[in-house]
C-alpha cells in the first residue's frame, strides 16, 4: 500500500472524521513561495527553511516561505504593481478578495521569512537591500502583527510586485488533520541584489538546495518532506534553469490528500 503512514496519534481522529462522528476543522487560507535562484553552476536551487521541531504544524519538516493569509492583507491600500486580483482569482479558483489576500501574504509571509521583498518604489524597480537594521525591525513588526503590510509599503513608498509571482500549485491539508490550510503555491525569483538570511522564528535552519537533491535527502531520510513540498520540489526538478520555471504552463488543480484505513493501518494517499 502506498502512501504516508500517519502517527499513531492521529489514528483515532482520522477514524472519528472517517466515519462522520468528528467534524473536520475549516481549512485557513494561505500561501506559500517557492523562491528560486540559478545554482551554481548552472541549474535551479530553492529557499527551504526547517521548521522547529516545537511547532504545532509540519514540525521538522522542510517547507518553502508561507503562512496563513492575515485578515489585513486583503486592505484595497496595499500598494499593487502586476497582474491585478482578478488574473489572481482566475489563476486560483478563488474571490478577488481572498486572491488579494494570498499574494500579499504570499509577499508578506516571504519577506518575514527570508528577508526578501518582493516589492519597489515602481512597477519596473525592486529593493536592491533589505538587510539593515531598519528593515530587520519591520520585519519583526510584521511578524507580529504590530505593523500591516499596507502600511509597512506606504511608508517606505514601495508598490507590491505581483508580477514577481508565478501561480504554481493548490494544496488543502487533509480532513483528519486538527490544523488544515488551504495553501496556494506560488513561484518567484530571488531579486538581482537581494539575499536571503537566517532570520529565526519558526525554522531553525534554512538552505538553498538543487530540487532533486532535496528529494534524494529525503528519500535517504535525511530531511523531512511533506507531500506538497515533495511534489513541487519533484516539479521543479525537471526545469533545467529558472526561465524555464517561468515560462512554465500551469494548470492549477486543487489536490487534497485522502486518509484510507488497511488492515487497521491509516495512510496519507495524494492523487
């Protein structure tokens, strides 16, 4: 039988959901940004950050930048350059106002954590730096919710880049988890200029990584992968360069992950 085993702690939930005696939790919207830049030599490595083994969600696993959208990333005064919510809407299937809503986490959530802002003063310019300590404090002001990012953009005059983003893919967690997210995936290019930085949080080690080797890392079980994260990297892997990543087409299906019960055994099956 194929699949993920679940933990024995979900056993009893899962068979609960299962036969309609628990009600699954609603699934929060979120985002979630393959960041992407040319390896060296050649080649596409990806920004992966460890999750600390304390967190409630995914803990040790391998994921990309992301998070739940904030009720206050779908303000109409976030400053926006590129493909407008309705493209987005299209894209994920979603309203305008939750498409709103995942592109600025998906340029929120990756600047808090990795330090890279997708984001300029126009619709043809991007921050060249954003290592000082200026920035380090908003980013730690976004983080915890004391600053929005409308204002955050307003007052250092930048415009949201949307065009940075790639739709990519739609995962929701499946119905016996007790914390479920209903994440898109999107994809985008390290800016010329910008680097990534161990900036702490909720990981606690972060790499850039060729797709394929974060795949044969965990297929050693060196590092932990979870079936979205596997996929996309999978995805990934066969682009030779990030242009070809760009200029990729992309269908975007909504994959949610089933639990099936054998011989008294639950797994985690994706389509």
């Amino acid at each position: 039988m194929g699949g993920i085993r679940l933990p024995d702690e979900l056993g009893e939930r899962a068979r609960g959901v299962l036969a309609g005696r628990v009600d699954p939790v609603p699934a929060r919207d979120a985002a979630t940004v393959a960041l992407l830049r040319a390896g060296r030599p050649g080649g596409v490595q990806v920004y992966l950050l460890r999750r600390k083994a304390t967190m409630a969600f995914a803990a040790g696993a391998y994921v990309f930048p992301g998070g739940s959208v904030d009720p206050r990333d779908t303000d109409q005064a976030v400053a926006w350059a590129g493909p407008s919510p309705a493209y987005w809407s299209r894209a994920f299937g979603a309203s305008e106002a939750v498409a709103r809503g995942l592109v600025c986490a998906a340029v929120r959530e990756t600047f808090e954590e990795s330090g890279v802002l997708l984001a300029g003063p126009g619709p043809d310019s991007v921050v060249a730096d954003t290592t000082g300590d200026d920035w380090e404090a908003d980013r730690l002001a976004l983080i915890d919710r004391s600053l929005a990012l409308a204002d955050f953009l307003a007052k250092r005059g930048l415009v949201l880049r949307a065009d940075l983003l790639k739709p990519w893919a739609h995962w929701i967690t499946p119905r016996v988890e007790p914390k479920r997210f209903d994440t898109r995936f999107f994809a985008a290019v390290l800016p010329e200029g910008q680097r990534t930085r161990d900036v702490g949080g909720e990981a606690d080690q972060v790499t850039w990584q060729r797709p394929a080797e974060a795949i044969e890392l965990a297929r050693q079980g060196e590092i932990f992968l979870m079936p979205p994260t596997h996929r996309t990297l999978s995805e990934l892997a066969a682009h030779p360069d990030v242009a070809s990543v760009l200029a990729a087409e992309r269908e975007i299906v909504t994959i949610m992950p089933e639990v099936v019960e054998v011989d008294g055994e639950f797994r985690l099956v994706a389509p």
